[in-house]
C-alpha cells in the first residue's frame, strides 16, 4: 500500500472499521528492512590446496556495504577477522549473488567461522557460525600403495589413500577377470586406510596359488595391482 506513515518505508494494514460518515480508517505499521537475507553459508576443507573455502549467496541485499570474515578454534574463544578489505556487496539487489573466501592459514582441528554483515550505515550482522574439521595430516590424492608382503603365503596387507569421503571397491580377481573376494565396499571418510586379504574367496576356501588382481576404486579413481599367492 506504499508509505502511508511518512517514514521512508512501505507499510501494511493490520485493521480497520468503517463509520457512518466516513470513508474508512485504517491502522498501520511499518515493514521492518532486513539488510540482506542469506540464501546459504557453507565452509568446506580441501585438502588438496590446504585451505577452508568459505561460500555463501544473498537472496536480496538492503543497503549492503559487505561482508567480513571471521575465525574461531573454540567456543568461547573471540573471533579474528581474516579478510584485510571489506568483501564489497551488492548495495542494494533483489537478484541473488554468490560469494566465496579462502582461508590458507587455517589450524588443524576444529574451525568455526562466522560472516559480519555491514550496513551502508555501519550497522552490522552476524551470520553463523559453520563448522569444518581440518586434518593437515590428511592424504591430498587417491593411492594405492604397493601390497605387502608381495608375494605372500597366508595374508596380504592393502593399503590405500583417499582425500576426501568416497565409496570405495576393493576386490581381488584372478588372472581371468573373475571375482574372487569384495574386501571393501561401501563409503569411507578421509584418511590412509588397510584391508588384509587372507587368501580366502568369497566362500571363505583357500584359493590356489598364482597371480591376482587387486583393483581399487574411489570415486571416479581406478587402480590396479598384481598380487602374487604362493602355497
């Protein structure tokens, strides 16, 4: 109904009545502004460029002089501001925008980050915080390291690498093709993991000496690695 009030903002009506003699009256209220209405925030660890990427949008923007971006490592613990420069906004929009950080000198652990919202006016906002575990000990690519012992007699050590969470396959075949033991099948968090294959198959029987494969997939990564059984 537009600024009934004079103050700037656009008003709506809450009541009215009708008298005889009058055209009607009407009470009014003014729409509060929200500076800028979040469509998401979110913090993710890459560990292959050992830094935290920060990303958010904006459905709308009111009067958006930017953003800053703050860190924690522990609740209580006060925020540090990490960007030098105010991250500019939009000013004022109703079409989306996108944003993103990065954050190269993150600590191992814990990270808890938070954005301030700054008006044109110098009012701020807080949004957040996110959380994300770091682990700077963490594999930075797909691997299959080499089985050991090669050739084995009773058991056989596998050892792999993933980055990040993935599903992964790890199974043994014969020289034909022909599955002989699933010795991981199913998702895994980030980390340097082991599978032991016994020289059983799937039936749990001793399979003959010879060669095998191992084939090992992570994603869209594949590899392979001939393991040799002696009796």
């Amino acid at each position: 109904m537009g600024d009934v009030d004079g103050d700037g903002r656009d008003d709506v009506i809450v009541g009215a009545y009708w008298e005889a003699g009058f055209v009607g009256r009407a009470y009014v209220f003014s729409l509060p502004i929200v500076p800028v209405e979040l469509a998401f925030f979110e913090a993710s660890w890459r560990p292959a460029e050992r830094a935290v990427i920060l990303q958010w949008s904006t459905a709308s923007e009111e009067n958006n002089l930017g953003f800053h971006v703050e860190r924690t490592t522990a609740v209580g613990v006060p925020y540090e501001r990490l960007n030098r420069e105010i991250i500019p906004g939009a000013g004022t929009s109703t079409t989306p925008h996108s944003y993103r950080f990065v954050d190269e000198g993150v600590e191992p652990g814990t990270n808890y980050y938070r954005l301030v919202q700054v008006d044109t006016d110098g009012k701020t906002t807080l949004h957040g915080p996110v959380t994300v575990m770091v682990g700077l000990g963490l594999p930075e690519v797909f691997g299959l390291e080499q089985a050991t012992p090669n050739p084995f007699d009773e058991s056989i050590t596998i050892a792999y690498e993933i980055p990040t969470r993935a599903k992964v396959h790890l199974a043994v075949y014969d020289v034909q093709g022909r599955l002989v033991r699933v010795l991981v099948d199913g998702e895994q968090q980030p980390a340097r993991h082991r599978a032991v294959w016994d020289g059983l198959d799937m039936a749990g029987a001793r399979v003959a000496a010879g060669q095998y494969v191992c084939r090992f997939v992570a994603g869209e990564f594949i590899a392979t690695q001939r393991l040799v059984l002696i009796r």
